[in-house]
C-alpha cells in the first residue's frame, strides 16, 4: 500500500480545485450536509457536484492514512488491517468466480487499490469507473508503477449513466462505493445493462441496519455525521439495497452483513480507545499527529486554505462511523452477490 510523506498530502488537498478554491469549495461542500443544516434532496439533485469535492478534497487525506484501497473489512484475531483489506477483496473475486482472461468492470474505483489487487489475484482485467479526474490521474500513476497499465484502465463517466454498451462485462463489483448514487435502483439498472446475461454483481454497501430507528436523535445525529464526513446523499436501509436490485431485474444469489461476524470489530482502527502500530496514523495519537502536521502546513502555506476543515469533517465522519458500529445502527460491508437471468439478452 501507498503511504503518501507530508509533502504529497499538502500538495494533494483539493485535488484538481485550484488551491486558492479550497476553502470556498470546503463551505460548499459542508452546506450539502444535514449536519449543517443542508436538505437531502439538494445532496441528490447536485451528486455529482457533492462526490466530486468530497474525492477531491479527501483523496489525500484517505491515501496518507489508509492506503490504496479505501474501504473496511472484517478481521481475523492476528491478522493487520493491509491484510484483512486485501482478504475482503479476494473473497469478493472468489464469490464472483472471475477467471483468467476476463473483462471485469470496478464501479467507483477509487484510486484502483481494490482494482489492481484483483486484477492480480484473479489475472483479469478490470476497468474502473470513476467520476473524479483527480483519483483517476493517482490510478494511472499507479497502474503504471506496478505494471498494470496495459491489461487495467479508467474511464471517467457516472455511474447512473455508465459510457459502455450493452452486455459489456464478463462481472461486475462496487466496493463501498455506491452508496454515493442518489438512487440505488437507477445505479444497479445501468449495472445491470452493462452486466452480461448470466453474470453476476457483487456489492458492499454502507447501509443503516434494521436497528436504525429514524425517531431517535441520536441514530439521526450519528447517520448526518456519516454522510458529512463521507460524501454520501444519504445512508439507506440494507432491505432498501436489496429490494432495488431485485427491482432492477437482478436474481438474489446470498447477501449478509459481514460485519456480524468480524472477529476483530472493522472500525477498531478508527477508535480512539485502540492503539496500533501498524496502523499508527488512524489512532488517536496518530490523528493528533496528522492535525498538527495539517495546521502547520496549513500556516506556512503549503496545503491550502481550508485544509484543516476537511482534516475536521473527516474526524467527524470517524466519530459517526464508530457511533453506529457501537450502537449497531450502521455497516459499512452488507454484501450481497445477484445475477442477471440468462434469458435477458438485453
């Protein structure tokens, strides 16, 4: 995994934002929120807009602090975070049985860690779909550094209108990363277009629990500091997810929430009671660390204004996501595996 020094996270704040725009883009993305007094519908009317500053903005910030591949997974007793992440990857491979010599399509990519390790593992070739110029120029980069840039590419595009044609992939997955479409159904029916017949999908989603109750302040103020910190239009229910793959024409092959059954909690390295040394820089200490550095380069000018707001909201997010974990509210790894009938040749 990448461990991007202090000088690249300075320079990556805001992404392709003009450095002197941060702080106006940080406000903009704030008022999205509810957490800020901003409406749900405006977060999905502007999306696009939403998730572009949130990737811009946080990009550095998530690569300094978690690596290439941003997202949670399950954890065996003695086992470090890099290789439970990668684990996480080489089950979903597995459940979508992909095979050498296979086109396979990322939804929401990323900077493509999840990508090039099962590319790797399976000897595919998976393309990623991202809407952010700024992730997809630091996947290139890293295609190219591990010599993956002739079987793997990007291509910038949206995944409620997908720029493929019909019946294009051999598989398709999403890892946490559809939870940023402001319609479940409308995404999974362009997943479902471009998904050859036959085929499957594979998805983890971040999802609010059948123990989320939308009457208790609480759970409310932990699921607005979810979508603040992480750029989402909103948490849905897993019954909602489910059910709209199943309207988007999908076949249920089995979905569980994986979180029920981590031996190790999946947020522990976001709590601030945990100490770890190998992943130093999400503890306590460690965050403590990364705000001081922020502040400092903030003053001397060497990340932009503005940098230390997003290094807050990011911390927020981090106190919402361990909130719901505790609470049992929230999940960020319901996954489930669907189908499309082979008799839909589109």
């Amino acid at each position: 995994m990448s461990k991007q020094g202090a000088f690249d996270l300075a320079s990556g704040v805001g992404g392709k934002i003009n450095k002197e725009e941060v702080l106006s883009a940080v406000d903009k993305y704030e008022k999205y929120h509810g957490y800020y007094g901003g409406e749900e519908e405006e977060r999905k009317n502007n999306y696009t807009d939403m998730v572009n500053k949130y990737y811009d903005l946080c990009t550095s910030f998530y690569e300094y602090g978690w690596g290439e591949s941003f997202h949670f997974a399950p954890r065996w007793k003695g086992e470090s975070l890099q290789e439970s992440i990668k684990r996480h990857e080489h089950f979903l491979a597995l459940q979508l049985g992909l095979k050498p010599g296979q086109k396979v399509l990322d939804v929401g990519c990323g900077i493509g860690g999840p990508l090039r390790e099962i590319a790797r593992f399976s000897s595919t070739s998976v393309t990623g779909l991202n809407n952010n110029e700024y992730q997809i120029s630091r996947g290139q980069v890293l295609n190219r550094k591990v010599g993956l840039d002739q079987t793997c590419n990007f291509v910038k595009g949206d995944f409620m209108k997908m720029p493929f044609p019909d019946n294009s992939f051999d598989a398709v997955y999403a890892i946490e990363a559809t939870c940023h479409a402001p319609d479940p159904l409308g995404c999974y029916k362009e997943i479902y277009r471009v998904l050859k017949p036959g085929q499957c999908f594979a998805v983890y989603e971040w999802c609010m629990t059948d123990s989320y109750n939308p009457n208790n302040e609480e759970h409310n103020r932990i699921k607005a500091e979810i979508e603040l910190g992480n750029g989402l239009p909103e948490v849905r229910l897993t019954t909602q997810c489910l059910e709209a793959a199943k309207q988007a024409g999908f076949e249920v092959v089995w979905d569980k929430d994986l979180a029920d059954d981590s031996p190790v909690p999946w947020y522990l390295p976001l709590d601030t009671s945990h100490f770890s040394l190998s992943s130093f820089r999400l503890t306590a200490v460690g965050r403590l660390f990364t705000r001081n550095l922020v502040s400092a380069l903030e003053y001397v000018g060497l990340a932009p204004k503005g940098s230390q707001r997003v290094q807050a909201f990011l911390e927020k997010a981090a106190e919402g996501l361990v909130g719901g974990a505790k609470k049992g509210i929230f999940t960020p790894m319901y996954f489930f595996v669907v189908r499309k009938p082979i008799s839909d040749s589109q």
